[in-house]
C-alpha cells in the first residue's frame, strides 16, 4: 500500500496541470484576436488600396514590358499582343541613346548628391554657431525650396542660354559684363556634360533642405559632449571627427536616400530648362515620356521599371538598414 500511493499521485500530476494550464491558453488565443482584430480591419482599407493601386499596377506595367505592344492599336486590344520575355529590356541596354541616358541620370545624380550635401553642410555648419540674423540666413537658404521646379527651370533656362558672343544672355552676358568671358559655355547644350548644368539649379533649390537636416542634427548633439572633448584637450578639428561627425551619420545617409531618389526619378525640372528633344539632358525619365507619347506602350513600362529598380536598389538596403538598427 505504501509504494502504491506515491504513484497514484505521480499519475493525477499532469492531468491537474493539463486541466490547469488549457483553460489559459484559450482565453490567450481568444485576447490575441480581440487584441489584433480591430487594427487590423481599420488598416485593411488602406492596405487593399496600396495593393491594387500601387503593386497592381507595378504588376500591370511590368506584364506591358515583357508584351510587344509597341503601338496604340496594340495596346488598345485593336490588334493583338504577345509575350516577348526580356527582348525589350535588351533593346534597350543595346541602344546608344538609352545608354547615353543613363550615363546622364548617373553623371546628374553624382552632381545632384555632391552638390546638395557640400553646400548643406556648409550653410548648417556656418549656422549652427551663434551668430546674429540665424534666422534671416536660414529662411533665405530655405526660400528656394519652395519654388517649384517649373517655375524655377524657366528662370534658369534663360540663365543656362548656351548663345555666346553677341548671342550671350543669362550668365553668359554677366561673365562678358564682368570681364570673366573664358568663363562662357554652352552649358546644357554640351553633349557630354550638358546634364551638368541642369544639376546647377536642382543644386540651388534642395542644398536648404540638406542644411536643415544637417543643422538639426548639430543641435541634437548635446554640449556636454563637446566640452568633455575639450577638457580632455581635443582641438577642434579633432573635436568634429571623432564625436560630432559620427553623431551626423544617420543624418547624412537620410539625406543621401532623399536626395539620390529625387535626381534618379528627376523630369519635371529637366523639361522645363531644355525639352524632352534635347539630346544633351536626355535622361531615363525623359526617354519614357517619349515612348508613351509615341505609342511605343511596352519600352516605356522596360524603362519604369529598370527606374523603379534602380531606385529599389538605393533604398531598400536603407529600409532594411534602418529596421534593424530599431530593433
């Protein structure tokens, strides 16, 4: 009888924590549903939105560029269509022209970026010591951002005009005036760095939005780690390299995103200070307009997405980056 009681209760054990610990779990499962039900049906709106509007027609336009429907009839359903595969992505790459575009987009990026970032820094560096007007200079960097680029590409189209000699207007004419006449150009008319110049005024617009990024981040940086460098007899230069530059990091890598996104996806500008016929600024965006304006449907949805990809690959990577820097 003594050794039988030990296992009877050894065997009523886990039948008292099953019945104990079930009962919870369901009542989990149950507060889980009431818990995530209700964002859920408020956000699923939204959420079949983006799906139809925005990765259904992704979807869409990349189904026309993989099609040969290269005319209006085509894409109309007038004459029929059918599936080429990757053949007008290859056309593509192998045309001189679309080949000159990228280098263009790649040459207006690379100016675009450099530009904004130099002269950002500068102005926020230049701002964030005390200085008397801080807010007059900091609204006159700031104005040209809220200028459209239409507006400001017809302002500097004439000041871009390529005429020299007695043709020279715009800038030209004040070089001639100011007696720096080595200084003429044909600016936007150059055929292999003409895309340079229309960076000029892309630069003047968006360098008050990176210096109020990066103005915002020196404000951010606490003074007692400043005067920590100084006690521990930091100059400073030293100073700015090894604790308030590294403190800029996120800043200047939000700002890169922002600004290398704008150049790769820039058109509006580029068709106010030249045209979508100018061979010079021709640029992707530029290249698509036209296909969809000639009826050529399926090379310009080739283009729309070897942009969305391009602009994928700049900033995914930054999505990811900073995803797990949150976790």
């Amino acid at each position: 009888m003594a050794n039988n009681q030990p296992r009877s209760k050894v065997k009523e054990r886990p039948e008292s924590r099953h019945r104990q610990t079930s009962p919870p779990r369901k009542q989990n499962h149950h507060q889980k549903w009431k818990q995530y039900l209700p964002p859920i049906l408020l956000i699923s709106p939204s959420l079949i939105l983006v799906g139809i509007f925005v990765y259904g027609l992704i979807g869409a336009n990349a189904a026309t560029s993989m099609s040969d429907a290269h005319t209006v009839a085509q894409y109309n359903g007038v004459r029929e269509t059918s599936f080429v595969g990757f053949e007008n992505y290859k056309y593509l790459f192998g045309d001189a022209d679309f080949q000159h575009s990228l280098i263009n987009l790649l040459l207006f990026t690379a100016a675009f970026l450099l530009g904004t970032l130099i002269l950002g820094f500068l102005w926020a560096w230049l701002l964030e010591r005390p200085i008397k007007g801080e807010g007059f200079f900091r609204s006159v960097f700031l104005f040209p951002m809220a200028v459209s680029f239409i507006a400001s590409g017809v302002v500097w189209k004439w000041l871009l005009n390529p005429g020299t000699g007695d043709q020279a207007k715009g800038l030209n004419r004040l070089f001639q005036m100011l007696g720096l006449g080595f200084l003429e150009n044909s600016w936007t008319a150059n055929i292999t760095f003409g895309v340079l110049a229309v960076a000029l005024p892309a630069i003047w617009q968006l360098s008050g939005y990176v210096m109020a990024l990066f103005l915002a981040g020196f404000r951010g940086i606490s003074d007692d780690l400043r005067e920590a460098g100084r006690v521990d007899g930091a100059s400073e230069w030293q100073l700015y390299r090894h604790i308030i530059f590294p403190q800029l990091s996120a800043v200047a890598l939000s700002a890169i995103i922002i600004i290398g996104h704008m150049a790769l996806k820039s058109f509006d500008l580029i068709m106010a200070v030249t045209d979508q016929r100018t061979y010079s600024t021709k640029v992707p965006a530029i290249d698509m307009y036209n296909y969809m304006t000639s009826g050529d449907y399926a090379n310009a949805a080739a283009v729309g997405m070897i942009l969305l990809i391009i602009v994928a690959v700049l900033v995914v990577p930054y999505l990811i980056h900073d995803a797990k820097k949150r976790k």
